[in-house]
C-alpha cells in the first residue's frame, strides 16, 4: 500500500515538479542576462543591440493624396513700365528740390495780436543750371524775406531771389553750391506733347518731400489767369497751359512736370478743385514759356511781355448771328481799347455798342480780328498764344481785321506790359 501510494504520488507529481524545474531555470537565466549586463557596462565593450522599427501603413486616404512638389521660390518682376518708373525717379529726383519761405506779416492789432509774425510756406523747384539757377513759381517766392533749399540729400541752404515774373507765375531763385552737387533738368518740348500721353510730377506735395505722381495730359492749350490785373481791371491770361490728371496738390507748386525721357514739360503751378486738395484738373506752364522767360529773369530779374493792349471776346455762333454774320464766322470782336496802348496807335476800333446775347451783354460793333502775320485766329487764346510764343516787345505785327464787312490789315508794333502799380 505504501509502495503503491510513492508510485502514484511520483506519476502525479512528476509534471508540476518538471514545471517549477523549468520556470527556476528561467528565473535563473534572467538573473544571469541581468548581471551579465551589468557587468558589461562597467568593464567590457558595450554591444547595443539594432532594432528595426517596422513601416508604419499609410491610410487609404493617405496613399490616395498625391505627393505636392516644393513651392517654387517667388520672383518679384517689373514690367516695362514700371522699371522706367523706377529708373527716372531715381535719376530726376536729385534734382528736385523743396523750397521754404518765411515772410513777415504785420499783426492785426489789438492788445492780444503781435505787431508782426512770420507766416511759413512751402512749395518746390528744380535745378535750371550749374550755377544754381532753381526755377519755381512766383507764387511760391513772392514777397518772401527768407527762402530755403533743401535737396533730396537733406543738404539745406539758403538761397536768393534772382527773378520773378507774376505774368507767367515763374520765378528764379539761386544757391551757392558746387557744380558736383547740381544736376540741372533738360527742357523739353512742350509743343510736342499729345493728349493721353504719360506724365510725371515730382514735388513736396504738403512738404512730403520727394513725392513722385502719374498721370497724362489731359488737354492742352488752356488758360491759367496771371498774377497782375489788366488797366480795365482784369486779369491777363497766361496761355498753352498743360492739363493733367497726375495729382498735384498744395506743395507741388514750382516743381517739374516731366515726359517718360525725364524732360521737362511744364512747371506744376495750380489746381482746379472745389476744396483744398487734388481733385484730377492739375495745371502746369509750358516749357516752351519757361524758355523764353527764365533767362531774362536771369539776366535782368524782369521779363518783358509783349502788349496789344485790347480786351476782347470771342465770335460765338449766337453773337455772330446777333451781328448780322454768318454763324460759321469766327474771330474776336474788341471790347475795348486802352489808352495809349499799341492798338489805340494803331487805331484799332472798340465795340461803342452791346447786344443781349444768351443773357449777356456782349460787344457788337468792334473790330473782329481773324488773324495775325497769316496766323487764324478763332478764339481770344490763338491771339494770346501768338503774341506770348512768337513776339518780342518791339516788335511789328500784321492784323488781319473785319470791319464793316471788309477785311482789312492793320499793322502794330507791339509794346511791353504795362506793370501792375
């Protein structure tokens, strides 16, 4: 029975015993591989084991996306135009100057007011010669006690008043600087410029100093009222004024209204706006004007103007018809003839009455001059534009006149205009 009983216990123990053999032998194994380490690290080479990571799947969505190429590196160009642009600002702006002038203005009185302050303003110009001739306005210097140039390289000095002619609204101031540090401006040719041609206006528009604007002619051959008044009590007119779109605003004054060869074709001198900025009519006088007056002014501070001395209104349709003309008939009928003047010498013969024309009074009977030294006139500007562009103080012109039905020729030698006192 006992024998039996070992039998049975060493058939039924013989699996769990073969089990605990097995799992000290692992328990033993472990504790070995751990000192094993353990000692490598401390006194052997150390042998790091590689373990490839496996590739990790991509989402159906993921394989379906195509793979984008790198973003191409982004290229600024310029176009045609605006690298010419770039390149007349760069090589007119040098000569671009801003003007500032200080004049002593007599207080109002009272116990509160001084006896006299100075009042700023500001306009521009450009550099004429090498010499440092600076053409502006004569709006921008008149009067003025003191007068500053400042060059677009913060170089600051002073500068004198050489000339001024309010007729023509140019004025010609000068600074004592090195011909290195002077780069005049070519003139260019007004009478060549086109409407819808480009334009450009550099100036100190509100004293931004340097400030370049575009533009094109907008029309040609206007009228800009002049600075001196008429003995009638009028204004003369100066002619062939540029119009342009290109902003123009109060600090432009003086500066250079330039073609896309950076020449020269206007001097910017007015707005036309119903409030104090730029409202798309800028006005600027021609280049072939500042030919003729900027070099008298140099020479004598004055520029002579040549005088008819008549006012005048143009031949309209209604008034040609009140005179008892044909309707197609153009000219300009005088008004008035002023006394002691080249035309009264020339015995020029004035309107003596009026008609009711449209709601005006208008002249009726003068002479209707139609042309001058075989040059049409149609309108009051050819006869202006002629006598400004064409002729000198002095000088004898031919005007072809209707008179009483006829046409006659009267000659007339010119004289200066009259200043205003």
């Amino acid at each position: 029975m006992i024998t039996r009983s070992l039998k049975m216990k060493s058939r039924n123990g013989a699996i769990p015993c073969l089990i605990l053999l097995l799992l000290a032998l692992t328990l033993s194994g472990c504790c070995g591989l751990t000192d094993l380490t353990s000692r490598t690290t401390q006194g052997a080479p150390k042998v790091t084991p590689t373990v490839e990571a496996a590739p990790l799947e991509r989402s159906e969505q993921e394989q379906a996306q195509p793979t984008l190429p790198p973003p191409e590196p982004v290229i600024i160009t310029f176009s045609e135009e605006e690298r010419l642009l770039v390149e007349l600002y760069e090589r007119v702006n040098p000569s671009v100057v801003n003007i500032v002038v200080a004049t002593r203005v007599k207080g109002l009185g009272g116990s509160e007011s001084p006896d006299e302050f100075v009042q700023q303003g500001e306009g521009s110009g450009f550099v004429y010669d090498t010499q440092g001739h600076i053409i502006t306005n004569n709006h921008v210097v008149a009067n003025a006690d003191q007068v500053r140039v400042t060059f677009f390289n913060d170089v600051s000095v002073l500068a004198q008043v050489v000339g001024t002619d309010p007729d023509s609204d140019l004025a010609v101031i000068k600074v004592d600087l090195p011909e290195t540090e002077l780069r005049p401006l070519k003139l260019g040719d007004s009478d060549a410029l086109k409407v819808g041609q480009r334009v450009v206006a550099i100036g100190n528009p509100f004293g931004l100093e340097g400030t370049m604007t575009t533009g094109i002619v907008s029309a040609l051959g206007r009228l800009l009222p002049a600075g001196s008044a008429t003995v009638s009590g009028g204004r003369y007119s100066i002619p062939d004024v540029i119009q342009t779109d290109a902003a123009i605003n109060p600090g432009n004054s003086g500066g250079p209204l330039l073609n896309l060869q950076g020449e020269v074709v206007g001097v910017t001198s007015a707005i036309e706006s119903p409030v104090r900025g730029f409202a798309g009519v800028g006005l600027a006088i021609p280049a072939n004007i500042v030919k003729k007056v900027v070099p008298a002014l140099i020479q004598k501070g004055y520029y002579e103007h040549p005088w008819l001395g008549i006012s005048a209104v143009n031949l309209s349709p209604a008034l040609a018809k009140a005179m008892g003309l044909p309707e197609s008939q153009r000219g300009v009928v005088v008004a008035m003839v002023t006394p002691g003047s080249p035309a009264e010498k020339a015995k020029l013969r004035p309107s003596e009455r009026t008609v009711r024309v449209e709601g005006q009074e208008l002249p009726a009977d003068g002479d209707i001059i139609v042309g001058i030294d075989n040059q049409t006139v149609k309108k009051f500007d050819d006869l202006i534009s002629y006598l400004t562009r064409r002729t000198e103080v002095g000088q004898k012109v031919t005007l072809k006149i209707l008179r009483e039905g006829k046409t006659i020729s009267v000659e007339v030698t010119l004289a200066a205009r009259p200043k205003e006192s």
